[in-house]
C-alpha cells in the first residue's frame, strides 16, 4: 500500500512539475510573496538582533528588552500569514483560469478580482492568525469517535485545506463559518477522521531538498574558511532553495484547490483525475476497523 501511494504521488508530482515548466507565469505569485517576507524579515530581525546585541554587551538585557524581541516575532509571523494568504489567493486564482480558460495570465481583471477579495482574505487570516492555536490544541484534545461538531465533523489538519477557496469561491461568511462548512465538505465527501493523503510525495520532495543543499553541503565540508568557492556555493543553495520553496507552494496550491472543487462541485483538476480525487484521501485502520462512517 505504502508503495502504490509513493508512485501515485510520484507520478502527480511528475505532472505538476510538468504544468509549472510549461506556465511558469504560476511562479508569479510564489516568488513575489517569498521575496516580500526575505525583506520583511531582514527589515525586522535586523534592528532587533542589533538593539538585544546592544543591551546585552552593556549588561542591560531585561524583561522589557525580551518582551519586545518576542513582539517582534509575533509582528512579523502576522505579517507574514497576511502575505501567504494573499500570495496563496493569487494563486488560487490564476490555477482556477488554468483550469477553466487554459491560460493563467497576470492580467488587469485578475488584479482587480485579488483586489476585491484582498479585506475578506485580510479579515480570514487575521482570525486564524489569533485564534487558529485554540483550534489546534482542541482538536487534539477530541477523539476520532467525537461529534467535532465545531469542525464540522473533520480535523483541523484537512478541513483548512479547504479553507482559503471556500472562502474565496462562496457567498460571504465569517472565518469561523468557513472552518465549519470545510469541516463539512471533507466529511460528506471522504468520511469522518481519523483520514489520511491517499498520495505521498514527500520522498521525492525530500529528494529534491537535500539535491538543493548538496552544493553548499560539499563546499562547506571541502573548506575549512569562507572563500569564493564556499559563497558562490551556497548562493547556488539559496536560488535552488528558493526555486524549490515556490514550487512547492504552487504544488500545495494546486492540491488544495482540486480537493476543493471535487469536494465542493465534484469536478476534476488536471492532472488529478476523478478516481484520484476520491481517493484522496482514505480512512486509516484503527482498533475498531476501518472508519467510512460519514455524516
């Protein structure tokens, strides 16, 4: 079973990566979105790391100094949920004119339909931002054989899959609303928890990570001090890196939106097929057997 999954989600990777190559306007939004948080985190960590470096040379390192440390991470992981969700509606977008026009081209009404949904995305993510932990640290409190009424009868882990399109495709709602409705989707459609991906790609994702870091990996082990060789191989690392990080998001992307639009209208994302989808995922053995109750 283990090795029918590794080749289905290998096979969907293959395919992917084929789409992107093919589209690599899907880059757009990705690469964009991770260059504003390298500033945001360079703008932010800097001053930081200078004024604690500051005060701890000059023996004054105190609560307050820690506290603002720790204001500043929490500052910058809002900030950096509000670029994602965004960076990820763009994206949401552009897959679904693939999907429907053939084309993902960055145009005017593109922009203008982003802009439109920018306050209802702002709005979604400041919520899960602040209050997405209690959900988190609920849902392991609750058993499989709970009503989870509050998720609408899934986990948190899969009924968020759904949730940026749910909110983005459907009438208005609150953020509490939409966990609850994609609770729902990912229940009437792939049955109660405890579930599973029906797919794996993390072998071959892992794979192409440690690929990425070889570079800087086999100059760092061949030199004992920095030199040109040693920056120009981790500069290599760096760009593959993050050529692997935007493609690894279009990917998450493209599965998020295809479960949604199978569970939310039974259609079919290319190149995940009907069965695919259906399969996606799969109820895990437990003690009492195999779980397809559905509510």
């Amino acid at each position: 079973m283990g090795i029918e999954y590794n080749q289905r989600g290998k096979k969907l990777f293959k395919d992917l990566i084929h789409i992107i190559l093919n589209d690599k306007k899907l880059l757009f939004f990705p690469c964009v979105s991770n260059i504003i948080l390298l500033a945001i985190t360079y703008a932010i960590t800097s001053p930081i790391i200078d004024y604690e470096t500051l005060q701890f040379k000059a023996h004054k390192l105190n609560v307050y100094s820690l506290l603002i440390a720790y204001a500043a991470l929490f500052f910058f992981l809002y900030i950096r949920n509000l670029v994602k969700g965004l960076s990820v509606c763009g994206l949401i977008l552009q897959i679904e004119r693939k999907n429907t026009c053939g084309l993902s081209n960055l145009n005017t009404d593109l922009f203008k339909q982003l802009y439109a949904l920018c306050w209802r995305i702002i709005c979604a993510m400041t919520y899960i931002s602040f209050f997405g932990v209690y959900y988190r640290i609920a849902d392991l409190l609750l058993n499989n054989k709970s009503q989870r009424k509050i998720f609408g009868g899934s986990t948190t882990h899969y009924s968020h899959i759904l949730l940026l399109p749910l909110i983005m495709f459907s009438d208005r709602m609150s953020a509490f609303k939409a966990i609850q409705k994609a609770g729902g989707l990912v229940t009437s459609t792939w049955g109660r928890p405890p579930l599973k991906l029906g797919f794996s790609m993390t072998t071959i994702s892992l794979l192409l990570l440690f690929a990425c870091l070889l570079p800087a990996f086999i100059a760092l082990a061949l030199s004992t001090q920095p030199n040109i060789v040693v920056w120009v191989s981790i500069g290599i690392s760096f760009a593959l890196c993050f050529s692997y990080i935007a493609i690894h998001q279009i990917i998450a992307q493209y599965i998020n939106y295809s479960l949604f639009s199978y569970a939310q209208n039974k259609n079919t994302t290319h190149p995940f097929t009907a069965d695919i989808l259906k399969r996606s995922l799969v109820a895990i053995i437990t003690d009492d057997g195999l779980n397809p109750e559905k509510s």
